[in-house]
C-alpha cells in the first residue's frame, strides 16, 4: 500500500503528525482541539461555506476555514483566541439575523447545533439588524416537514441528497436573501420525486427539516442526558443497515443512519424511510393480553395459563384425531431466526404438523424452482458488490420502494463510475438513471430475457471460462431473437434499446443482475430460470456465487427459507383446513392469505397488533412484542450473513417474549427440544444455519 508523506505542524501549540491530505479540522479533532462547524459533515464532501470554522494560520491576518485547509510542513494554527471568536461570532450573528430562529418556536429546539453554537460562543443579543423575508414551512411530506426560515443554508442536506443518497433531488435555488433549498425544480417536498430516505433530515443542523412524527422531542421534559443510544440494525428488508436510536423513558425519539465512510458499507450508512420512520408509526391497537373468543363471538381477556392450556389441548386433539388436514404454522418473515426455528420445531415436532409456510407468497416457490433447474449449487451475490460492477441489469424490479438503499447504490453507481444501467420491466423504475429501458409486460419477461439471452450469445466472443460455450451457442442459434421480441411488443426505439443493452453486457467483465419483485412473485419461474442463465454467461463470482442479487419480500426471508420455513406444497389460493398457528408481526393485516383461512376448524393468532382483519376468524389472540421490542438474529438478504439484533424498547408489561410463548407451547407437547435458554436457542438457530450454508459468517 502508498504510503502517505508526514507532515509535522502545530495546533495551538501543541506539536502534531500527520498524513498529507488532511484537512486542518480533521487533524485537531483527531488530536482532542475542538473546533466549532456548522457545515461541515464528517460524511460529507467539505464545502467551506460557513465559516464557523476559521482559524489562524501563521499569524497570518486573514483567518481560513479549517474544515478546507489543507495541513502543511510547518504550519502553526490557532484555533482559539478573541479575534477568532469575534469572527465567530460575528459569523452566527448574521446567520441569526437572516433568518428566524426563535427557538421556543422550533420543533428541533434541544437537539439543534445552531442553538447549541449560540450557547457555546455565548451569543445573548444581536448587534446587527434583522432582516429577513416570511418563508413557507412546506408539509407536504408524509414523513418530513420544512421550515425555510430555520434554514441556515449550509448545503449539508444538498451535499447529502447528491453524495449519500444518491438522488439529486435537493439544491439550491433564488438568489440573495431569497435563497432557499429547493427540491426537483421548485416543487414541494411531497410532489417532487424525493424517496424518503431522510439523509437530508439526520443532517441538517437546525430545524429546517424536521421529522413529523417527533416534532418537540428535545423540549417534552426530558433531558438530552437522559437520551439512551443503541446501536442495532433495520430489520425490514435484509440489507441490515446500521441503525443509531435514540431513545427516552422507553420511547424511540429518533432513528439515524450511522453515517460513516466504511468500505464495507457502501451505502455509507444510509437508512431509507422504512427503516428511518415506519416503527414510529402506530400500526393499530396494542394487544397486551391474551384473549379468547367466548361463545357469543365476543372477545375475553384470559391469563396466559388458561390460553395457553386451551390452545394447546386444541392443537394436540386436532394432530391426533387424525381427520381434517392436521395443523399448520404460517409465519411473518419478520420474525428472527430464533423465532422462526422454534416455530417449526413446535409444529413439525409437538404436532406433526402438515407444514409451515411464510407469508411471502409465491416467492419461494418461484426461487427454489428456477436454483433446482440451475443445480441448486449457486450462491446469490452481496448487494454491496453493486458499485464494483461495469454493467448493471435490473429485471422486474423497483427497489426504491422494496429495497430504497439498493436504489441508491445504483444511482450512485451510475453517477460516480459512469456504468450503463439497463432496466427491464413494465416501467423505468430508474429513469432518468438508466441507458437502456426496455419495457416488456407481465408474463412475458422469459421471452424478452431469452432473446436477450441469445442476442448475448451471438455478440459474445467465445469465453475460455465456458466450457460448455459450444452447446450455448448451438442453442443460441437455435432461438429467434427478432420473433421473441415481436411477441413481446418492443417498438422500434425499445428493440433498438434492446440491441444495445445485448452489446453492453456482452463487453462487460464484471456485470451484476438483480431481478426483483415483480418477476419472482409468479406462480412459475420461467422468468428467473431466464435471468439466471443469463448470468451464467458471465463467469462466477468465488464461492460459486452467480452474477445476481434476488430481492426478497421481508426482511428476514433468507434465514425463514433457509430454515425450511417456506412450503412448497401449497398453490396461491389452495383453503387451508385444520388448526393453524399464525406468528406475525406488523404485517398480518393486510396479507393476501386472508381468503384461504376461511375454512380452519381453529385459528390462533400471535401478533403484536389486535389483528382486526382476522378477527372474526380467529379463536384465540397471543400479544406479541413489536421486533424493535427483542433480540434476535436475521440473515441477510445474500443469505451470506447472521447477525444478532438488539432489543430497542422494552415490551409492555405482561407481554410475554414470542420465543418464551413458544417454548411454553413446546412444553405442553410430547416434543422435548436439545434447548430450553435464549442462550442454547440462539446457538442452535446459528449452528443450523451454519450446517447449511459453511461460508456464513
Ligand atoms: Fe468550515 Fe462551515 S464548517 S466553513
């Protein structure tokens, strides 16, 4: 590896060694000198507009902004005496004047770092004028607000939208005083084509924009040193982002991204709006004890003794009785490893049951088809190799809504590394980000992607790496490419797109598919067989790891299909018959499966939420806590990783954890699990695991 020059400077006297390339901010916060910023971001590009940050350089007259100066052999900087704190001041004074940041007025006042600059620089009155204009606070945004007049104009927000997420959706627009952070071309936040992600909002430094569904937060009567940090992950979509919450009397005040410039994150510790916002919404009313429903229809609280008794003697006699189709378990794969594998274990063991199955649908299904036809040795690529990639393929897919982060990545992608994007769907899900678009509508993605596939072949030059290249092109020939993309209905703009997508992924070295949701929620695979051969023109990645990344519907879908949770025995809209089990979490309500329950002899339901839509089907209700409120491992999305979840909030009181209701099932069976700790569940979960797939980690 280069390594870089020293370079030997004082700060404030003290005597200090440091890479070329540093900046002198960055070097006295690495030495302990605290230096005040407003615009500077450690995860973002320096921008040097504010400058709060200036600093004294060889007693030079004119002060520089430190977060863009350069350190140099010798250099002496001050960063602290009454001229420097003068200019400061002088600084904040005009920001405060031209603007109206009355903090009583302000939903951030608490967590504010303009009000926390003011304070520490000491500023208790203006001594200029203010002037400024009444601007709008825009609350269009489901999620977010925007108060112009908060807004400092520091650009944190632009550089975030452009740098982190991707998006380029934030700038600057007006002129003078009238300048205001704008969104597409002057639109409002919640017409333009914003994605939520709220990068912008976790770094702006005052309440310009603001979050709405913790507007106050700072100022409820709580203290900022009462706040407890936890670290953890999203659980929602398998990517595992890294999550910072903020918490308070037992209460998420915030969720922040953990922002960071980390190799082995190359989202840069972005969150996207599920992860950043959805567990502050309410989902309905809490279920906090169990209940049963009396003779009348109506429902009864009842003790967990009794409840648990009941359903148990319910299970046992219908797997004994031997009529009807026995019992069944049906799982959100929300739940963790643990959670799931205990579910089984309870249902295949304690009661014979028929089997279990997710509530993800057909995806599996399509999955497990189309890797048994590939030779089921092929492992699915990491997301993160995204910006690696010289051509990107993106089939049936709208990641910012599934998977917003990916969507991300792959604009970044596009911008920073210049790599064509072809996208193949029903619409363009990443215009203006792509090259090519060629539209195809549902149930026609196999014969586009098998034209594709032999228009590849014809313009491919022969690889030494495929061995069995003479067959492919025997049966490349064997296709007629302009017949299948009649039959798909290309016009002549999208077949021309076509042919030139073909061109591209032919040149490419190192390209990556990723096939979405649209494609593998089919009750066939063809599309996906399709999509994975036409990976397979391009040699694997190590590991046997094929050229594409499958987006799953739920966040720990990997881990339940590992576990063998998903069935493969039941079609879309076959009724279920018999006594089932249903484990969800914040997802049951509007699920699909709905229909195919009317015909259970007995339902019981264990949710977090009161399952309205279930509520007239079901026997008995088992309060679940929230996922934020346990711990708990979930695989990635690649299925490449386990990682252990922290618990974030504690459950209500009387809310037994999901893993101890289940062990309490297990112990009115004859089923005696090689476990009976938390501890013992979870290293079962992840030797299981392990066992199934060896290069885990
Ligand atoms: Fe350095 Fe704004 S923090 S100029």
């Amino acid at each position: 590896m280069e390594q870089k020059t020293k370079i030997n400077l004082t700060i404030d006297e003290k005597e200090i060694e440091v890479e070329e390339g540093a900046t002198v901010l960055e070097t006295a916060r690495q030495n302990d000198i605290e230096i005040p910023t407003l615009c500077y971001h450690p995860a973002l590009s320096n921008w040097g507009g504010c400058r709060l940050c200036v600093v004294e350089v060889d007693g030079s007259p004119k002060l520089v902004a430190s977060c863009v100066m350069p350190v140099r052999e010798g250099m002496e900087v001050v960063t602290s005496n009454e001229r420097i704190i003068n200019a400061r001041r002088t600084v904040l004074e005009f920001i405060f004047s031209e603007r109206n940041h009355f903090c009583m007025f302000c939903a951030q006042s608490g967590d504010c770092e303009l009000q926390s600059l003011a304070y520490e620089l000491q500023m208790d009155h203006l001594t200029v004028p203010q002037s400024f204009e009444e601007f709008p606070t825009d609350i269009t945004n489901e999620y977010m607000a925007i108060d112009h007049s908060r807004c400092v104009l520091c650009g944190r927000c632009v550089r975030a939208c452009h740098e982190i997420a991707g998006a380029f959706v934030i700038n600057f627009q007006n002129r003078g005083p009238e300048s205001l952070i704008g969104f597409d071309f002057n639109a409002s936040k919640g017409e333009s084509t914003c994605l939520n992600c709220g990068v912008c909002m976790q770094v702006c430094p005052t309440g310009a924009i603001y979050s709405r569904y913790r507007a106050h937060y700072a100022v409820k009567g709580h203290k900022k040193e009462d706040w407890e940090i936890v670290e953890s992950f999203c659980p929602q979509c398998g990517l595992m982002c890294e999550t910072v919450t903020t918490v308070v009397n037992n209460n998420i005040v915030k969720i922040e991204g953990k922002l960071q410039d980390d190799a082995s994150r190359p989202d840069h510790g972005q969150l996207c709006y599920a992860g950043r916002f959805e567990p502050l919404k309410s989902n309905g009313k809490r279920l906090l004890k169990p209940m049963v429903k009396g003779a009348n229809g109506t429902w009864e609280e009842e003790s967990w003794d009794i409840t648990l008794d009941l359903l148990a003697k319910k299970m046992n006699s219908i797997a004994k009785d031997g009529k009807g189709e026995g019992v069944f378990g049906l799982v959100s794969s929300r739940c963790s490893n643990e959670e799931l594998m205990l579910f089984r274990d309870l249902m295949a063991k304690g009661w014979a049951g028929g089997f279990t199955d997710t509530l993800d649908g057909s995806y599996h299904r399509t999955i497990y088809d189309a890797s048994r036809a590939n030779g089921n040795s092929l492992n699915e690529a990491s997301w993160k190799l995204i910006p690696e990639s010289d051509c990107l393929i993106v089939v049936s897919a709208d990641p910012g809504r599934s998977q917003p982060v990916i969507s991300s990545l792959l604009r970044r992608t596009v911008l920073e590394n210049g790599v064509k994007l072809i996208v193949i769907g029903q619409e363009d899900t990443l215009s203006p980000w792509s090259s090519y678009f060629i539209p195809v509508g549902k149930g026609n993605e196999a014969q586009l992607l098998k034209a594709l596939w032999a228009e590849t072949v014809n313009s491919i030059v022969p690889p030494d790496h495929i061995k069995y290249w003479k067959a492919v092109s025997d049966e490349a020939e064997g296709v007629s490419v302009s017949e299948l993309i009649q039959n798909c209905g290309l016009s002549e703009v999208a077949a021309q797109d076509f042919h030139e997508a073909a061109k591209v992924y032919a040149a490419s070295s190192n390209p990556m598919l990723i096939a979405g949701e649209d494609l593998i929620d089919h009750n066939e695979s063809s599309g996906l067989k399709e999509v994975m051969k036409l990976a397979k023109l391009k040699d694997l990645l190590p590991g046997e790891t094929l050229r594409l990344i499958i987006l799953k519907p739920n966040g720990n879908s990997s881990g339940a299909w590992t576990l063998n949770l998903a069935s493969n025995n039941k079609a879309n809209g076959d009724k279920w018959r018999g006594g089932m089990i249903l484990l969800g979490d914040e997802d049951i309500s509007g699920s699909e499966f709905i229909d195919s329950i009317d015909e259970l002899e007995f339902l019981a339901v264990v949710s977090p939420y009161f399952p309205e839509a279930l509520a007239d089907k079901a026997h008995i209700l088992i309060p679940k806590p929230l996922s934020m409120e346990e711990n708990g491992s979930y695989t990635s999305l690649d299925g490449l990783a386990v990682c252990l979840k922290k618990k974030i909030l504690q459950a209500p009181e009387g809310v037994k954890e999901t893993w101890q209701t289940m062990m309490e099932l297990t112990n009115r069976t004859d089923f005696n699990p090689d476990y009976s700790t938390w501890t013992e569940l979870v290293r079962k979960a992840l030797d299981e695991m392990k066992s199934l797939f060896p290069n885990r980690t």
